[in-house]
C-alpha cells in the first residue's frame, strides 16, 4: 500500500572510525563523530549484547558537542521492519566500441549518437537529443593509391572528428581490435593488449604493416560519454544537483558506415553510490524534520538561508545503512502509524564503525 505521504528521515554521517557506544553509558560519554543507541526509558546505552528495549533512539555526536538524533521520537522495537545496506559503489561510464570499417575512396561516412542524461532531460524534457559525426575519405588521386582505403585511417578520421566537437560530449579512443605484438610491426616499440589504446603514430605503422603483410591489423574505434557535474554546496543547497551523473548514448552507424561487418558493442554505466554530493543532498532533504524547517530558500532574496546543518565529509566516499521502521501512537479514538527511516552513513574504510553498527542493525532485525 503507498503511503501517502513522504518518509520522513534523518542522516547520521559518523566520521569516526569508533565502534557504537558501549552499554551502560550516557549521551555524554559520546566521541564526536560516534554512534549510540539509548535507551529512550533510562537514557542508558545500549549495544549488541543487550536485551533491546521496546523503545529507543539513535545519537551522534556532532564536532560542535551538541548531537543529532534518528528519525521520531523513538524507535520501537516491534516496529522495526528492517536494514538496507548500499556499499560505497564509483561511477564508471558507459563504452561504446563501433568496429568493421571498410571505406571507399571519396566517400563521406559517419555515426549519429543520442545523449540521454539527467542534465539534458531538465533542460529540454524528454525529447531526443543527438549530434552526427561525419568524415570523408580522400579521392584516388590526391591519395595516390589504395593504402588509403586501410580501415584504420577511417577510424583515426572519424576519432578526430568527434574530439574537435566544441561541446566535449564524447572523448573518442582508438583501441586494439586484437593483440598487437611490438616485433611485428615497425614503429611500434611495446606491446598492445586487445583493448589497448593506439596512438595517431602507432595508426601509421599499422596501415605501413597491413600493406606489406597479407595479414591485415585493425582497429576499433572507442567511445566514453562525459559524466555531468554533480554541482556544489558551495552557496547553502545544490541548485545543480543530479544523482545519476553518467551519460547514457545510443550509437547508430549512418547508412554509408553501416554493412553487414559494422558492429556496435555497449557496456552499461554504474552509477555512483555513497558519494559524498548525494550524502549531503539527503542531509539537505532531511533538514525539513532535523531542526532547519520547511525552507531553506529566502522569500526576498530567493537565495539559500544558510540554516542547513551538513555534517558530510566532501573528501569521503560513504557505506549506508537505513533502518526503516514504523512508529504507531494512539490519540484520542484513533491509532496513527508512520513509516521512519534513519540513514547511516559512515566513510568507506572505517571497518571498526561499519562493523559495529551492521552487528547492532542485525541484533535489531
């Protein structure tokens, strides 16, 4: 069943590589940039080795000594419904390798990409956006014969073509389409693996080879979209936030690229998880409910008020976890229940506070 209403939740980044706090101690015994779970009856601690309470809280001590609280008043135990875990994930772009050139002289030949990213969908919707990139071989006569028709001068055109391109969408590669083996061909000093990337030079050499060998090398030509910038917290909040940074394209050879040989191969992007700009812009969120208020934005200047509290480290990549319960009171004839979430995030690399919290979430689940 939907709710009908936004979760609400808070964001705890413990910076500290420290273990939750011991049982049997109070708020005050808390590190700055360490966990606690207390008791909301005795405002005693609590930890894995002890019976769970019916109702409790989280703590984290802020480096202004004053500390921070999970979602609600109070968690009950009998409303915990469980844990999710996101491990720090790196974004890594999407590559797309088109291969199988065969070029005639005198001919122009090209590729149209389709861009799809969260920047170009806010600025123009969902409607397509896409750029063509195209080249044309030399004649027969100012090439003076046919080694001008080696596939891998194609490639090489159609490469710097796409890095000329002013709006820097695309950074276009020539890669290995096999092993190359240095001994074997002139010009190349070092081994290249299939994949490897090869130079304007090593091109040259390759097309002098493939001349005066029966056995023909070749070359693929390799393309990474740009990531969008996730933009800054500079200024209060992030006007220019986007979660999914990597750039999605659809590569399709034009009709005169395009033959029976031409292949196109994609990888999928991965999207970034755990990285600090999305920490903070859950903080940023989650300051609605955790003291800032409904408004961040003044009414008479429509700049950020400043009243945003973000405890993120922005030179740490963050593991997750949410606790998602639900909280049920009763008042007057009616019982009201609200969904909760407490997120925890903590740097990559503390295992000693990772560690001690995923024990403490699994005694709760």
């Amino acid at each position: 069943m939907a709710n009908r209403n936004n979760v609400v939740f808070n964001v705890l980044p413990a910076n500290a590589n420290s273990a939750i706090l011991a049982k049997d101690k109070t708020i005050e015994d808390l590190a700055t940039g360490q966990l606690g779970f207390f008791s909301t009856e005795s405002g005693v601690s609590i930890d894995a080795t002890s019976d769970i309470p019916n109702e409790f809280f989280v703590a984290l001590k802020k480096p202004d000594g004053d500390i921070r609280v999970s979602a609600g008043q109070n968690i009950q135990k009998k409303g915990v419904l469980g844990v999710q875990r996101k491990n720090y994930e790196a974004g890594a772009p999407m590559k797309t390798t088109v291969s199988g050139f065969k070029p005639k002289f005198d001919s122009e030949y090209g590729i149209r990409v389709e861009f799809r990213n969260s920047e170009i969908y806010r600025i123009q919707g969902h409607n397509q956006y896409s750029k063509a990139y195209i080249v044309r071989t030399p004649n027969q006569v100012d090439c003076g014969g046919d080694e001008c028709l080696d596939p891998v001068f194609l490639a090489r055109l159609l490469k710097q073509e796409i890095n000329l391109d002013d709006n820097d969408l695309l950074v276009a590669t020539l890669v290995a389409s096999q092993a190359i083996t240095a001994a074997d061909v002139d010009g190349i000093t070092s081994n290249i693996a299939k994949g490897g990337t090869v130079t304007d030079e090593q091109v040259d050499a390759i097309a002098a080879h493939n001349a005066d060998n029966s056995a023909s090398i070749t070359v693929d030509l390799e393309l990474v979209p740009n990531t969008i910038s996730g933009g800054s917290f500079a200024a209060g909040i992030n006007l220019k936030y986007y979660k999914l940074l990597q750039t999605v394209i659809i590569v399709s050879p034009l009709s005169s690229l395009s033959y029976s040989g031409t292949k196109v191969v994609s990888t999928s992007p991965v999207y970034a998880q755990g990285i600090p700009n999305n920490i903070m812009q859950k903080e940023y969120h989650a300051s609605s409910w955790n003291g800032a208020g409904p408004y961040a934005i003044s009414m008479t200047t429509n700049t950020a008020i400043g009243n945003i509290e973000y405890l993120t480290d922005m030179t740490k990549n963050y593991s997750q976890f949410a606790l998602e319960y639900n909280v049920k009171n009763e008042g007057g004839w009616l019982t009201y229940e609200n969904p909760l979430t407490t997120i925890f995030a903590l740097p990559e690399g503390n295992s000693t506070a990772i560690n001690s919290l995923a024990t403490m979430l699994a005694k709760l689940v």
